[in-house]
C-alpha cells in the first residue's frame, strides 16, 4: 500500500501522520509526506511529540509533491490530507482521497505549553484515524 500525507508546510501534521504509519505498518508499505508550500523544515513540537512516544522523526525534511519520486505517486493508493482552516493541496491522481480537518498545532500565539499540548493533542487524533484507517484497509 502507497499512502501520501499531505498538509500545505509539511512541517507538522503530516509528518507527524508519516512518521506514525511507518511506525504502525510493515516496511512493505510506501509511506511518504509533502507539502504544496513546503516550510523548508520539520517544526521542533513535531519532532518533540513524536519522540515523546518513541518515534523519531528528526531526520525528516519538508518536501513538495515534486520531491516525491515519479513511480511513487504513479502508483499511490491513498492520499490523505490533514489541513484545517487552509485551503488544502489537491492532488490529481486516481488514489483513494481522505481527508482528515486537523488545526496547524503551529500557533504564534501560544506559549510553549499551549504549543505542546496542540501537538499532542494533533498527534493522539491522527494516531485514531489511523488505528481506524488500518482496520477498515489493511
């Protein structure tokens, strides 16, 4: 199974649903995320949740569609995307979309509590969808 995450900045929601699904899927399954704006870099409460659990995501990078290599998007299954009050990316493909609303947990006006909680709370609801997703697909 293919599955691409996508969120405009590729730097939280979706990486943090990548990093999740190659934590809960065989290696036999093509997990990947992309962004249509990409950041330029993976936010740090991203990366900091993600550890909290065991996960770690530290040597991911923002990227675009165009990142992706050309036989992994040729041949997805799933495109799920997990933005919230931004216009999300479409993606032109015969793939199976879902879309899953997640507010950006990114938010200049938190503090550092507020922000991580955000994550966290971004991180268990993707991590339901996903037990979820699994189920009804795999």
């Amino acid at each position: 199974m293919n599955i691409l995450f996508m969120c405009v900045g590729n730097s939280a929601r979706s990486q943090i649903a990548e990093g999740l699904a190659k934590a809960m899927l065989s290696k036999e399954h093509q997990i990947q995320s992309a962004g249509s704006i990409p950041s330029g870099k993976v936010h740090s409460g991203a990366i900091s949740c993600m550890k909290s659990i065991g996960i770690d995501i530290s040597n991911h990078y923002s990227k675009s569609i165009d990142d992706l290599e050309s036989n992994f998007i040729d041949n997805l299954d799933y495109v799920i995307t997990l933005c919230g009050e931004e216009v999300c990316p479409v993606l032109p493909t015969s793939a199976t979309s879902l879309h899953w609303v997640h507010p950006d947990p990114v938010n200049i006006n938190f503090d550092k509590a507020q922000e991580a909680e955000a994550f966290e709370h971004t991180r268990e609801s993707i991590f339901k969808l996903l037990k979820k997703f699994l189920i009804l697909n795999t």
